[in-house]
C-alpha cells in the first residue's frame, strides 16, 4: 500500500510541476495531495517536500492553520481573471463563460476566505 502512496504522491508532484508552466493546472492542490500521499507512504519524500524552498511554505501554512499567504492570493485572482478574461476575447460561447465564471467565482470565494498566513 506504500508504494501506491509514494506512486501518487510522485504522480501528483508531476501534475503540480506541470501547472507551473500551464495556466489552467493548478500547482499548490497538486503539491499539498502530493504531502498528503507521502504523508503515508515515505517520510524522506514527505519532509523533501514540506522543506522545498518554493512548495514547502504554502503546504506548512495550509497544513498548520489552513491559510494562504496574501500574496498568493493575489496572484490567483489576477491568473483567474486573466483566464476569464481570455475565454471572453476567444468568444467563447456564453453558456460556457456563464459555466467557468460561476465556477472561478466559487474558487475566488473559497480563496479569499481563508485565513492570511
């Protein structure tokens, strides 16, 4: 059963790599599932993880207290709204952006209503 932990948590580092450069993948959710899976399967990966300089922070500030630094809040609205933004100049249908703002707006609420780190 370790193995399928550690498996997935590597899986999840990858996606969460991956998001770095793709707008729409998100990367911290990626990297804190990842904590979560090498919480039970690989101390070494788990604590590689929470003290990487770039990723540990955040998974610390969530794991702790549930909160996100305002500066990363910031940064998400801006890279939402950028999304929304794009998807409107596409011209999309309005099903879709009534669909993806509903949506984007949730995330924004959950966001903004966590605790500043």
């Amino acid at each position: 059963m370790r193995i399928l932990w550690a498996a997935m948590g590597l899986i999840c580092v990858g996606l969460g790599l991956a998001g770095v450069a793709l707008p729409l993948l998100p990367t911290v959710p990626f990297m804190l599932l990842a904590a979560f899976c090498f919480a039970r399967s690989s101390e070494r990966l788990h604590n590689w993880l929470l003290s990487h300089p770039r990723f540990g922070p955040a998974i610390v500030d969530w794991q702790t207290n549930g909160s996100i630094n305002p500066r990363v809040k910031r940064i998400s609205t801006l890279s939402i709204a950028a999304v929304f933004g794009l998807s409107i100049a596409l011209g999309l249908r309005p099903l879709i952006i009534f669909i993806q703002g509903v949506t984007l707006l949730c995330v924004l609420a959950f966001i903004w209503s966590r605790p500043n780190c």
